[in-house]
C-alpha cells in the first residue's frame, strides 16, 4: 500500500530521501521543489492529449489514453529512479501537482517493483500552499536598508557571518535590483521558482530569532517578493545606513565599469525617462569618454531620490540612521549589528 505523507513530514523526509516530480517539463520549469528530480510521467504534448480528451470525453477516456500513453515507459522509468534511488536502498517521494493520478498510479507500480514510495499528500500544490502559510506566521524582521552603493549585500554577508540570521533576497533572485541589476548574473527564476527557492534558504531558520533582510521593491527584476513578506517587510523597523555619495559612486564603478559599454547604454538608455532627456543624454556622453564616475553620480541622483521617496511613507519611529563613513563592510556590518542588538533588547524582549 502507497504511503501518503503531509507537507510537514515532507520537510523532514527530504533531507535523506529522494523527491521526484512527475509533472510535465513545462509544469516544473515554471516552478519545483527545489531538491526535485523531474522524471515526467507524461511529456508536455502528451499532457496536453490527456487534458484536451478529459475536457471533451471525461475522465475515464482520459485515464484510458493515460495508460496507453505511460505503459511503454514503465520498466525504462522504473529503471532510472531505481539508479537515482542507490538501487533502491534510498526512500523516494513522489508527487504531481494535487497528489492525483499521475503520482499515486506512478507510485503504486515503483511500489510493486520494490521500492520504498511516499506520496506527498495535495502535490505540489500543498507545498505551495505551506510556502504562503510559513510566510505569515510572526517573524521577527528587521530591513537593512539604504541609498544604492551602500554595500547592503557586502553587509548582510558580513552580518551572516557574526551569526545573525539573514536572507539575501537579491541573491536568490540573481538580481541587484536596479536597471542596472542583471549584469553579471544568470537568468532570473521564475517568480514562482525565486518563491521556491526563498523558501529552501527560509525554512531552516529560528522564528523566535530575527530574520535580516534588505531593503527591496515587490519586484526585484523579473521577480515578486510574496505579497504577505513584502506586506511584513514594509512594516518592520529599518536600520537605514547612510554614506556619502561620493563613495557610494566609487563602489559602482568598481562594481559596474568592468561592463562593456554598450550594455551600460543599454541600463542608462532603461531609466532614461525617468532621468529625464538632458541627464540621460549627458550620461551616455559620460559613458562614451569614459567618465565613469559622472555616470555613478547621475544614476545615484536619481535611485536616491526614489529611496527617500519610499523610505517616506514608512513610519518614522520605525527608521534607524547608521551613518558610515567607510566602504569596509566588516566596519559596517559591525554598526548595524549594534542596531540590531538595541531592537533584540527593546522590541522583542521577553
């Protein structure tokens, strides 16, 4: 008999077992679980066939071309999760979208073959679901925030490593989060896979302990923060650190002028609006004589006066200044720990 196990015995069955997702290549590009193998039951064509014939003959028409369709592949597919599975000494776990019949009839048959099979009860969709729910329960957040070249992830690593608990949300979503923000990195995630993957770097964390997270938009990029973190996000206090423009401009040029200049163009060319024409204009001159720092400068003007925009419509008692006067993040980082000792002392003393 098939043994179906929920999403909270799930979190612990994966770190020893196997997970694989049965879903069509389509389904799980768009979104998996993070440590899923997909090992398609049906290809996307094939799931459309199956869709198509269920929508106009019903679902026993559907099953009936289902079987045709998984019958041929049975002992290859049975084969390649006994080798992903040590030949059969590891456990597996199974799941498709709602735990319906694509991974139970899948895992019955790995179960007659002699492999240990769980069912992850409500699929992916349970797992899903779990994501929001762990989302909105009472963590202790605390935004580093701060004018762009500030070094804020330079900062959260510093922080991470004195022990503190931090997510690094424009990591996770290979983006820096500006126009200039995808060069350097790979390709973005889906928002629903950046969600996926949030939640893995999340979920090992101590909710009685404050989470450190940076400053960000909904939209890093391409990508969404969960409307119920960012709703949390935009409500927990701020240690906001600040640092002469110059500086700031400095650490940009260092960060962004090994770039061709063409694709700098490009970034200017993407806020050009926003800069406004002759500021736009100007900067691309800069680029082309390679005056780099004007180019930092002129961009800054602008990203700051978008920060101080929203930084604005946050309360104020909620804002703590950690002014700085160097570009040494171990320095800064040591600054800002000082912050957040004072709100562990004061807003969540026991």
């Amino acid at each position: 008999m098939l043994h179906k196990v929920d999403v909270e015995a799930f979190w612990e069955f994966r770190r020893s077992g196997l997970v694989i997702d049965v879903r069509s290549p389509k389904e799980y590009r768009h979104g998996h679980i993070p440590s899923a193998i997909n090992l398609p039951v049906f290809s996307d064509d094939e799931r459309a066939v199956v869709g198509t014939l269920y929508k106009r003959k019903g679902k026993e028409a559907a099953i009936e071309k289902a079987l045709a369709i998984v019958e041929p592949k049975r002992e290859e597919m049975l084969e390649q999760v006994m080798r992903l599975a040590d030949s059969g000494k590891q456990e597996v776990l199974i799941h498709c979208w709602r735990g319906g019949m694509r991974s139970e009839r899948f895992g019955e048959f790995l179960s007659e073959g002699g492999l240990n099979v769980k069912l992850l009860q409500g699929g992916y969709k349970a797992y899903r679901n779990a994501i929001h729910e762990a989302l909105q329960q009472p963590w202790k957040l605390i935004i580093l925030g701060g004018m762009t070249g500030t070094g804020k992830t330079d900062i959260l690593s510093e922080l991470k490593s004195n022990g503190h608990q931090v997510i690094c949300l424009e990591g996770i979503a290979n983006h820096r989060g500006s126009a200039f923000g995808r060069l350097g990195q790979e390709g973005q995630p889906t928002t629903e896979q950046f969600q996926n993957n949030l939640w893995e770097a999340w979920s090992s964390l101590d909710i009685d302990k404050p989470v450190i997270l940076e400053d960000e938009s909904q939209a890093i990029g391409s990508v969404r923060i969960p409307d119920e973190l960012f709703a949390d996000m935009r409500k927990s206090p701020v240690i906001n650190v600040q640092l002469d423009i110059e500086q700031r401009a400095e650490r940009l040029v260092l960060e962004y002028g090994r770039f061709d200049t063409s694709l700098l163009q490009k970034c200017v060319m993407n806020i050009a609006r926003r800069l406004g024409h002759e500021r736009a204009e100007k900067a691309i001159r800069d680029l082309e004589e390679g005056n780099l720092m004007e180019v930092a400068i002129s961009t800054l003007r602008y990203y700051d006066k978008a920060y101080t925009f929203g930084l604005d419509k946050r309360e104020k008692d909620s804002i703590l200044l950690a002014k700085v006067t160097t570009g040494d993040a171990k320095a800064n980082a040591d600054t800002v720990g000082e912050h957040v000792a004072d709100l562990i002392s004061t807003k969540w003393k026991k």
